[in-house]
C-alpha cells in the first residue's frame, strides 16, 4: 500500500504517465539532492524543415538543468534510432526525404514529438552546387562543339543527390537526336527514368533524384533570316517535367536572347555567335516535393 502511494506521487510529476510506470528502474536516477523525488522535464527543439544532407539541428533541454543523465537517444518514427549516447544535440546529416517524427528518449523518459520535414533541395541549391555547375558547364561545351553546318544536338542528364557520399551527383550527359537545318530551330531530348538507389529507411543513405538538366542548341550554322527561336524552356519542357509524374525542376542552357529586328522580337537568330552569352534557365516546380512514408 504505501510503494503504491510512492508511485502515485511520480505520476503526478511526470508529464508522461505511462512512461513513468514503464521506468521502474528510473527511481533511483530521479532523486535530488535532498533525496525528493522528481521526474526531469525532456524537451527536444530542432528546426522543422532542413534540407536533405543538412544537420538535423537537435538540441534536448533538460529540467531541472542539474539532472545528470547516462542515455540520450534520438528517435525517428518510434523506431529509428538516429544516434544514441550522452550528448543532448544531434547534427547528423539527413540522408532522407520525408516527415520524419522525432522524439528523444533520456534515460528513457520521452520528450515531445516534432515533426521535421526533410525537403529535396531547390533549384537554387542545385545549380550553385559546384559539382552540378560543372557538369552543366560541360554539357554546354559539349553541345557547342558538337553543333556543326550538318547539325546539332542537345545534351542532357539527371542531377542527383547521393546520401551515401553527402554530395551531388550528375548522371553521364546524354545526347539528343541530331537535328538539320533551320526547319526545326528547336532540337529535343528524351527524359527517361532516372536511375535512383532510395534507401529503405531514414539512417541509410540514398541516391535520389532531385532535378533534370538539358541543353539547347546554337543556331550559328543556320540561315539568319530562316532561324529564329526564343530563348529559355520551351513549353514542351515545361510540360514534361511538371506535369509528368516526375514533378521536378528543370535546368536549361540556353543562349541569352537579343534583339531580332526582323522578327520584331527578342530571342536567338541563325547565324549569331557560337560563343555568344549563354546561362542557365531554371523552370517548372521550385523543388522535388517531399515524400509521405
Ligand atoms: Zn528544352
């Protein structure tokens, strides 16, 4: 009767009772130096959106601030334990995308839950990325060398994040069909399925898909009257990266438009430059949209 009394007054203490009852062992552990029984406060804080490969950001308060604890684990999902030990921050990197449930456990006594979503990184992190400029700046390269008076061709690839190495990863560029004349001022690429690696869990690293990349080509060896086009995505490729199944961002290398006076407005003419001003055009959706697990 009177242990049943004892525990009564730990309950009330506790903010989660259950838990409480479950931490038989944990009596010991919370007792003061007057030797009052309390039990401590865990509070998790940690930004609620990162970015894929960026820390975690976890901080664990405990209260009373003397508390001295032996186990501090991070939690994700009620079953992934992202790192256990002493220390009350984590800034592991995410190695995964999605709406992960956090909670951390001190000497087993749980904290509140947050939810922190993990997000594809955005076009504009993709493209400073210093691997990814590269490999646009090659593909660029590529397509001007390879454009020629008997035809040219766009180069492209799928630009992904790889956990496993925490860097970007570039897929080899591949070549579009080669294209003739000033008939078709716009050449193609075809976007197949990029061939991502998805790990099964949060704490595995993966390769994912985070964005596409393609190239137009120089009109420099058409006629300039004959070849004008406009400059930037084309609505085909507006249309196949959003409102595919894909729902990521694109890239394009593209010329920067001028004058045309005969056309009456801005955009490429035949016969310009090969090595005119170019960059890089972001379109459709600003990021890969988050998955629900
Ligand atoms: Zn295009």
């Amino acid at each position: 009767m009177k242990k049943a009394v004892k525990i009564l007054v730990i309950v009330t203490m506790c903010s989660n009772i259950a838990h409480a009852f479950a931490q038989a062992s944990m009596e010991e552990q919370v007792t003061d130096t007057d030797g009052n029984r309390f039990c401590p406060t865990i509070v998790l804080t940690g930004p609620l959106h990162i970015d894929l490969m960026d820390g975690y950001g976890l901080n664990v308060s405990i209260t009373p601030a003397n508390y001295s604890c032996s186990s501090v684990e991070f939690i994700i999902n009620d079953r992934y334990t992202l790192q256990k030990g002493i220390s009350t921050s984590c800034n592991l990197q995410a190695k995964k995308a999605g709406r992960w449930r956090i909670q951390a456990m001190v000497d087993g006594i749980p904290s509140n839950t947050i939810i922190v979503e993990v997000l594809y990184p955005d076009v504009n992190a993709i493209m400073n990325n210093p691997a990814v400029a590269s490999a646009m700046n090659a593909a660029w390269s590529a397509t001007k060398l390879a454009a020629s008076a008997s035809g040219r061709a766009e180069y492209g690839f799928w630009i992904f994040v790889n956990t496993a190495t925490m860097s970007y990863e570039c897929a080899p560029a591949q070549a579009g069909r080669m294209v003739r004349g000033s008939t078709e001022t716009h050449a193609s690429i075809t976007i197949r399925i990029p061939g991502e690696q998805p790990s099964i869990s949060p704490l595995q690293g993966g390769k994912y898909a985070v964005a596409h990349f393609h190239t137009h080509t120089p009109l420099t060896y058409c006629r300039p009257v004959a070849a004008f086009r406009g400059i930037g995505p084309s609505t085909a490729d507006n249309t196949v990266l959003t409102s595919s199944s894909y729902r990521m961002p694109g890239l394009v290398y593209d010329y920067i438009a001028v004058w045309d006076s005969f056309w009456g407005e801005f955009g490429l003419t035949g016969g310009h430059n090969l090595h005119a001003s170019a960059q890089v055009y972001t379109f459709g959706v600003d990021r890969r949209a988050t998955p629900w697990y």
